[in-house]
C-alpha cells in the first residue's frame, strides 16, 4: 500500500475511526462536511487539514441584522389563462415559501407578459395584503405570467442536504457581497476565522458569492436546477453597478426569458454575455481580497467546483486573478475527470468519487449496491485519468457510515493505490495523440468539458445520446478542443484541428441554430473540410431550416432530415455497406434515443439504417443512423446519437481518424478488443493499456511502430508495458 493524493472526510464524533481509514487508503489529507465539525484532535489524523468555509451563508446573526442585503433572483409565475378582462395571479403558486419570499419593496423590477402574444402587458398591480397580481384589460384565452423578484431567504444546496440528510440545525440564510456591508464584513470575518482556525491548512470555499440556480418547489423538491445558472446573482445592488458601467439597464425578462431562464442550451445573446462578464470580474475581484487574507495567513485557498461557483467559471478569463491554489469538484465519470484535470492557473487540482457516504446510499443491507457505484464511477473516471489525471483525489459526507461496509473501505483501498500508480505513471508525462479534435458550440472553450449538462453530469434523456460523445472523448487518445461559432467565423478554423464534431438538437447552443443563419460559417468549414479534413455530426447538427436543407452541412455529411416537403423526391439510397468506422461493430449500434426521418444522400455511403416492420420498399424507406461520405480532399460522417458505451467509444475513434483521412495511424498504442483502451507516454516510453470491462480479455496490442503482440487482461486491470 503507498500513500499520499488522497482526502478522506472526518468529523468529531469519530476521530479514531478516521485514523484506522485514513491508514488503509493512504490519506494524508482530512477535511469536514457540510453540517459537521472537525475533531480537536484533527492535526493527529493527517498531514493537511481542510476544513469548509462559506463566504454567503452560515452566520445568521449577520443575515437577520441585514434582510436587506440577501441574494435576490427573478422567477416567473404559473402561467395563468385569462377567461374575461380581468386575472389575479399568485407569483408564489408552485414554488417553495420556505426558500424564497417575493421582493415587493423591489416591484419596479417586476414585469407582467401576455405569453400568449410574447408582449408585455403593463396595466396591472400588486395587492399588498395578499401578494397577488391582478392584470386589467387582459386579452381572453391569453396565458399570462409575472416575472417577479424574489428574495433568497433559505440557502438552496442546505435544503437539498437538510432534506436528504434528515437535519434539524437552523436553517441558513444568506447574504450578498454586493451590498456594502456585506462587502466589508466578509473581509472581516475572513481575517477574524483564519486567526481562529490556526489547525487548518487549507480554506475549502464551498464556494464563492454566488449559487448555482437552484429553485424548489411547494413540496420542497428541486423545480428548476441550472448548474450555469446565473440567476440567483441579480440583486438590486448589481443591476444598478450594470447600468452605471454599461450604460443600459437590464429588466426582469432579459433574465426569465419566458421561462428558459437563459439556459445554457439556448444561444446567448449579447445582454446575457454582457452580465456574465460583469458577474465573473465582480466575483473574481471579491475573491482575490479573500484569498490574499488566506494567504497572509499562511494557508492555501481551495475553491470547490459547485454550489457558489457562479461567476468563476473556471475556463473563464478572469479566473486566474483569484490566485487560487486548488480546486476540487465531484467526478461522475471521465468527462468531469478531464473538466477538473484540465482547469489553469492552479497549483494542483482535487476530484471528489462517488458515492457520498450519506445514508441514501449507506443503509444496511446496501453494500453491494454501494460498492457497484463506486465501481462504475471509478470505471468511467480512470479511462479519462490516464489521459490527463488530477492531482489529488478524495470522498465527501460521513465517514462513519461507509466504515460500516467492509467490502467498500476494502475495495476504496484499492482504488486509492491505483489511482496513486496512474499519477506516478501519467501526472507529467503528455500522452501521444492520433488527432486534434475539436468541438464545435456557442461556448467555446469558456465551457471546456461542460456541454450537455443541466444538474452537472446526472443523467437526462434528452441528452445522454450525445453526452456520450465528450465520453468517449475523455478517454480516447486525441488531443480535445473547444471552439465557438464566434470563433470560427472571426478566425476560422485553426490549422491543427483535424476533425470537427458538431453534437446536440436542433437550434439548441449545442447545434447551433441561428448561427447557421450565417452563410460564412458554413462557407468557412465546407472549404475547410475540402482541404482534408473531417467533419461529424450527431443528432441534429448545422440544423437551421434554409435553402431547401435542414443540415445547413447536410452535403458535408451525406444526411439529411426529412421535414416532410421533400417526400415527393424518391430516395434510393437505402443500402448498408460495410466500412473502416464500423469493423469492430457487434450486434446492434446503440444510438440512445436516436433520430427519426434521417436519409442518406446520393453519393454517400450508408452505414446503419433502421426499416419499419410495417412496409418494405426499395425506395423511400428506412431511417439512417449513420453515414460516410467523401468531400473533396476531406470527408463527413452523420451519427445518428451516441451515449457512451465501450463499443460506441471506438465507433467513434475509427470516425475520427477515417474522417481525417489517416486511417493506418489509428493502429499506434491501440488494443483490437473495445473493451480496453491503450495510452502511450512518449516520455516515460510506457503503454498502459486498460480493460474496462467486467470480463477477462485477450486482445492484439500494436505499439507505436504498429507491432503486434497478444495481450490477457484481466477485468477491470491495467497492464503497464514498457517500450
């Protein structure tokens, strides 16, 4: 067993058991949980100590002193249907009273909209004894909505632990640096809790000013979660700093946007770009106060990535002005593994496994369960790991309960050991790359390794089939970028970008939508791709409905989709061909929720197509799932979804390299079987070749000159082979 990389949490109810754990996994670092404190004894179990400090929440003292001064943030009503002249609609139908209560002191921000016809609707008031809104002169058979402030009064992520955890402490409220003595006493009370805290070593600020958008509803479920969200940043205070610097005001609705809230599925607009710009260098230069005090103190500032992480964004350009030492954040698999492992400006960066010890998962008679999600997390994690590993890793919650699971704290050990044998190997050396990719969205790199997410990683239907792509890629022995329509259409597209992929819905920030209406764009990457060069598209891509086509790139790809006024054009091309992306193909491609009505140009080749068991034609018939096409020099590939899967990774990298045109160089540091993967380090001149897989594996391995060698590899293993 070695030792070191590795935080374990503690709390002062169980002190000796923390020593007996944190020598079984090597810890060599100790930290507290939301809810609990450290032992007085906390030096005694580790070499470092962590303990958690919030800068907005936690002294309620301070928050009663000063109402005045919590977060504030604009939700939209119900939406309710007038049926006369006259509607009364109550703001706070559906949402949670205990977290937020409507800012009537604030009303000239408060807007009324006929949803109906997209106006805003201005004859209307506020009943003070009931806080409802009554609109005159409605329009019948019209939904109306209120966009109204509200004040934050009970802190959103205490809920969800208060909730899950079954709490009984005060409940926190919060308080916004924004306000100037809130301002003033946030520096205050930093310096006063560095001199009192003189056991730690490291402030764990969970996390800044800002939270997440995080809303519940009248039951005390989540009813809105945007982990992008930059709603619960707009207090009063702000709003006038921004018209002061911009020289235009902002109004409710350039925040509620009829309810999508600025999601970051839809495309920004300008007014939104501007506030988060604004919001980052607020945060960013608040922070740098706080940390300075830190480090005057002679401790390191870690940020977590969560809860107040609003405005510090991590691939933003102001980040690197905090002077930050870490940051830490919960790994759900290799695409938050490389999310982590990739963050500037840093001096070492910490990746937090699941599960939480917290008793939904730790119960009795849950053990297998419990050890089973810690193998997948695990699983998933390491492929992206040996690409580019985090410095440190750790678990968070309550101790006490997984000490309870011999089989877990066992197979913890483990996974701890060989986490340490991957940054030994991997933590400096660059592995080889076959290709550089890049992914093409609205965000850019601002978003590195962040696409497709709503509540962080969780699982949602409409998005794990293309989630599945950044999956695949966290892994896979390519070089990964992120670039922006914007981007392209300032710059073009960089010479050492060999492979562009465009994922997601139509008309989503993903796809593109309205930046397609820009016919630069598709002129830039046509030509682009004509010099030779790749292009993939999964779901919906380019799509914008013009000129005839859907896929704006529909000729790029072979594919296009059917909208129902081309069915008078007879499609012949219905026959599935065998090819390079698909030779390690077994069984059925699963393509996740997939796409309907896709068919395959003249020309192209396709590669999978579904039939409809009602009616067989040769014509007309068939949905494609994927297709090869040529393109001058270079050549375009449609897919019609892809959530990850061992066999969907390496669909894909066979894509990336025929789509470039360098078919043979895929077979350097490569593994025939799906279920392992190969990593080469030039620097150590060492392969690790992985096996994710639950079974025992015999595969042909090919180095870097392409030799061959057989290969057994035992489930879950690593096998290290020096050149």
């Amino acid at each position: 067993m070695s030792k070191g990389r590795v935080t374990i949490p503690t709390d002062e109810s169980f002190a000796e058991g923390t020593k007996e754990i944190a020598k079984l996994w090597g810890a060599d670092a100790v930290r507290d949980c939301d809810g609990t404190e450290l032992p007085k004894n906390v030096k005694e179990l580790a070499e470092k100590v962590y303990n958690t400090y919030f800068i907005v929440r936690g002294d309620n003292r301070w928050a009663e002193k000063h109402p005045e001064e919590t977060h504030r943030t604009f939700l939209m009503s119900a939406r309710f249907l007038a049926e006369g002249k006259q509607l009364v609609i109550d703001p706070m139908q559906g949402y949670f009273a205990q977290q937020i209560q409507p800012d009537r002191e604030n009303k000239a921000y408060w807007e009324v909209y006929d949803r109906t016809s997209g106006a805003k609707h201005t004859d209307w008031s506020c009943d003070e004894k009931t806080g409802t809104v009554v609109v005159r002169n409605a329009r019948p058979m019209h939904e109306y909505t209120v966009n109204f402030m509200a004040k934050v009064i009970w802190h959103p992520v205490q809920i969800y632990n208060y909730l899950t955890n079954n709490w009984t402490c005060e409940k926190q409220r919060m308080y916004d640096p924004a306000f100037p003595n809130t301002a003033e006493y946030i520096k205050r009370h930093m310096d006063e809790w560095c001199k009192a805290h003189p056991e730690t070593d490291v402030v764990r600020f969970t996390t800044f000013l800002y939270q997440f958008t995080l809303i519940f509803n009248e039951k005390g479920k989540e009813k809105y979660v945007d982990w992008f969200g930059y709603g619960l940043s707009t207090s009063p205070a702000l709003l006038q700093a921004f018209e002061k610097e911009y020289g235009y005001a902002l109004c409710s609705e350039d925040f509620v946007r009829a309810g999508n809230y600025n999601s970051p599925f839809l495309n920004p607009d300008k007014k939104f770009l501007d506030w988060m710009d604004f919001v980052q260098r607020k945060v960013s230069g608040t922070v740098r106060g706080l940390v300075d005090i830190v480090h005057a103190h002679g401790k390191e500032a870690m940020m977590f990535l969560g809860d107040d992480w609003i405005g510090a964004e991590p691939y933003g350009k102001y980040f690197k002005d905090m002077d930050l030492d870490a940051v830490v954040g919960s790994v759900g698999g290799g695409v938050t593994v490389r999310m982590l492992s990739e963050i500037p400006h840093v001096k070492y960066r910490e990746g937090r496994f699941l599960p939480y010890f917290f008793p939904d998962t730790f119960f009795e008679g849950n053990e297998d369960n419990a050890v089973a999600e810690l193998d997948r997390n695990w699983t998933t994690a390491r492929r992206a790991l040996l690409r580019k590993p985090f410095d440190r890793m750790g678990f968070g919650g309550y101790l006490s309960l997984a000490a309870k699971f011999p089989k877990f704290v066992r197979r913890a050990g483990e996974i701890c050991d060989e986490f340490r044998d991957i940054v030994a190997a991997a933590g400096k050396a660059k592995p080889y790359s076959g290709l550089t990719v890049a992914v093409l969205n609205a965000w850019g790199s601002l978003r590195s390794w962040q696409s497709h997410m709503v509540a962080h990683e969780l699982w949602y239907q409409q998005i794990y089939s293309y989630q599945g792509i950044l999956e695949a890629l966290s892994g896979l022995a390519v070089n990964v970028k992120f670039i922006s329509f914007d981007e392209v259409l300032k710059y073009g597209v960089d010479k050492e970008i060999d492979v562009i992929i465009n994922v997601g819905d139509a008309y989503t920030a993903f796809s593109g939508g309205d930046y397609w209406a820009d016919d630069r764009l598709s002129e830039i990457i046509r030509a682009w791709v004509r010099e030779g060069h790749g292009f993939i598209g999964v779901g919906e891509p380019t799509a914008y409905a013009k000129g005839g086509r859907y896929f704006r790139l529909a000729d790029v790809m072979g594919a296009d989709k059917e909208l129902g006024f081309t069915l008078s054009e007879d499609k012949y091309n219905i026959e599935k061909k065998q090819h390079f992306i698909t030779e390690d193909v077994r069984g059925e491609i699963d393509y996740g929720e997939g796409m309907k009505n896709v068919y395959a140009l003249e020309g192209a080749d396709v590669l999978d197509i579904a039939f409809s068991d009602r009616f067989r034609r040769s014509v007309n018939v068939g949905e494609v799932k994927l297709t090869a096409n040529e393109y001058g020099k270079g050549r375009g590939v449609y897919i019609a979804g892809l959530p990850y899967s061992a066999q969907n990774a390496r669909l894909l990298y066979r894509a990336m390299f025929w789509s470039a045109g360098r078919e043979e160089e895929m077979y350097r540091a490569f593994s025939s079987d799906p279920d392992t993967e190969c990593t080469y380090y030039p620097e150590e001149k060492k392969y690790a070749i992985v096996n994710n897989s639950l079974r025992d594996v015999t595969a042909t391995f090919y180095d870097m000159q392409g030799k061959e060698r057989e290969i057994k590899l035992g489930a879950h293993r690593i096998l290290w082979v020096m050149e």
